[in-house]
C-alpha cells in the first residue's frame, strides 16, 4: 500500500529547491518553517489549487485535487475559507454533511454540540467578520473533529487561537492519529512540532 502522503522532488524556486517526504497512517510530520519559507504554496499544491510544478505529490496514491483524493483528505488553511455572506454554523452542516455523504439536516445536532461543547455555540450563528480570529480558526477545525478523514494537511492550525483554546486544537489533531496520515505546516514555536513523529526543516 502507498503512503498515505507522498511528496518527491517537490521544487518552488527559489524558496524551496527541494522537498520530499512521506507520512503513513498514524503518523504526524510537520514541516517547519518561517515566514515567506513557501509553505502556504505548497498546501495548495498538496490541495490541488496551485501546479506543483516539478516533482510529484500523492494523497492514498491519488493525485491532488482528484475526486479520490478530495474523498479521503481535509486541508485546514492559515486563513480560514469560510464564505463570507453565511452563518458559519450552516456553512460547517453542509460541509461535513458533504464529506459524510448525507443530507446537511442530518449533521445538525452533532454540529452543535460540538460547538456547544467549545463554548462556540454563539459564535458559529455569525458570519466570518462578526467574530474574532481565534474563534474562526477553531471552527475551521470543526470537519476534523466531526468526521475523521484519513489525511489531514493544516497549515499553522494553532496560530490563532487564543492561550484558552490551544489545548483543545492540540486535542483535536493529536486524535485524528487513531488513523490518519497528518502533516502540518508550522513555524518551529507551535506545540505541534513538539509532538511530531518527524520534523522536516525548510530552508
């Protein structure tokens, strides 16, 4: 069976001339690095969203943006993608509604007690503007809690979250390790790149 991530050759000139690694089920890899270090390019080339340009990137041996891959992997981005015009709490039903297969009325009473019991509850009936960063990113991280996908790629998952919260973020991820395949973008401070299996260091 091929790696539930594989990165090889992976090249983004001239911030990262080359990039490899691969992460098995259970595994959580975190590739640190600092500002303007090509993280935030190379989550979207993972996502599909950006050419990889040189090298080759796999998720569960799909290619990225694939409809196999999208089915089997949940990506967290620095700056949450939440729509701007909608309740959070509507948007978060149909998305994971979306990855469980099921009609979004389904998901309701999980979504809330989930939000319920991150002391969300009010937060999520406001759209992404009305509420602060902390708040927005510990949303954004409802999907993995709430479904358990099998590859999780996040990047700076814990960055904004208030001192109160970190915990519960850490929480959320450490969990999916029960058997998904995690990789995580961070700067070399986040508590994560303490609990990782491997740390790769970008240039």
């Amino acid at each position: 069976m091929p790696p539930y991530i594989s990165i090889g050759g992976y090249s983004d000139q001239p911030r990262i001339p080359h990039f490899s690694i691969e992460v098995d089920s259970g595994e959580l890899a975190a590739i640190v690095g600092g500002p303007g270090s090509g993280k935030s390019n190379l989550i979207k080339s993972i996502a599909g969203i950006r050419s990889a340009g040189s090298g080759s990137i796999r998720i569960m041996g799909a290619r990225p943006g694939s409809m196999r891959a999208k089915e089997r992997s949940f990506f967290v981005f620095q700056n949450s993608n939440f729509a701007p015009d909608l309740p959070v709490r509507n948007q978060l039903e149909r998305r994971i509604a979306l990855i469980r297969g099921v009609p979004a009325r389904s998901v309701q009473r999980d979504v809330a007690g989930w939000c319920d019991e991150m002391e969300l509850t009010e937060a999520a009936e406001l759209i992404p503007k009305q509420m602060n960063r902390s708040q927005l990113q510990m949303l954004s991280l409802a999907p993995l809690a709430l479904t358990k996908p099998f590859v999780a790629i996040l990047d700076e998952p814990l960055a904004n979250l208030s001192s109160l919260m970190v915990s519960s973020g850490l929480s959320i991820v450490i969990s999916l390790l029960e058997r998904a395949s995690v990789l995580v973008l961070v700067q070399n401070k986040s508590p994560l790149a303490k609990r990782a299996d491997r740390v790769v260091n970008l240039p």
